[in-house]
C-alpha cells in the first residue's frame, strides 16, 4: 500500500470511530494491519481507544441509575469527538498519534 493509501484509510479509520464507535477501527485493524506499519499502527490505537470509550459508555450506562451516568456517557462522546478528530487530522498529514486516556488492550 502506498503512503498516500495508509494515510487515507488511517483518516478514514479514525473518522469512522467518531460515527460508529468501535466497528470501524475493529474491522480496519483486521483488515490493515499487513499492509503497512503506518496504517497499522493508526488503526490499532483508533481500536484500543474505542475499546477504553466503549468501556466508559458501559460504565456511564450502569451508573446512569444514580443520576451520573449520563454525565459519564455525554463526556465519554464529548471526549470521543475531539480526540478523534485530532487523530484523523494527524493521520492526514502523515503523524502518529496517541490517544490521551487510552488503555493499550492491543500492543504493537
């Protein structure tokens, strides 16, 4: 894959968790991570960050009972939003990039 390539589908990556969570990054680190360690490593922080905000919407969803929940999910997409963002930005113009308050469950 060219480095033109990775850096789309590592922009398209992370634009696709904003939408759909964790699907697209699932499915892209399945389906990317042999063709280049650029798109490799992008999809596979995009996974392990939407892991962790999938994690804080299951913690936001249990909690929602006491009344705080909702402030935990709204943050948790707030948070989601920005950070992928700033992700697919730096992937664009061919920057790593690690997501703050992530939780590494796939390693390199």
């Amino acid at each position: 894959m060219t480095p033109e390539d990775q850096r789309l589908w590592a922009t398209l990556t992370h634009v696709g968790g904003i939408f759909f969570n964790l699907l697209v990054p699932l499915v892209a680190y399945f389906v990317l991570r042999d063709r280049g360690q650029f798109v490799r490593e992008h999809t596979r922080v995009a996974l392990n960050f939407h892991i962790t905000m999938a994690i804080a919407y299951f913690a936001g969803g249990l909690t929602s009972v006491l009344g705080v929940g909702f402030l935990v999910i709204a943050a948790a997409a707030v948070v989601s939003i920005v950070f992928g963002i700033m992700a697919a930005v730096a992937a664009n113009q061919g920057q790593f990039y690690k997501y703050p308050l992530s939780i590494e469950f796939v390693k390199s």
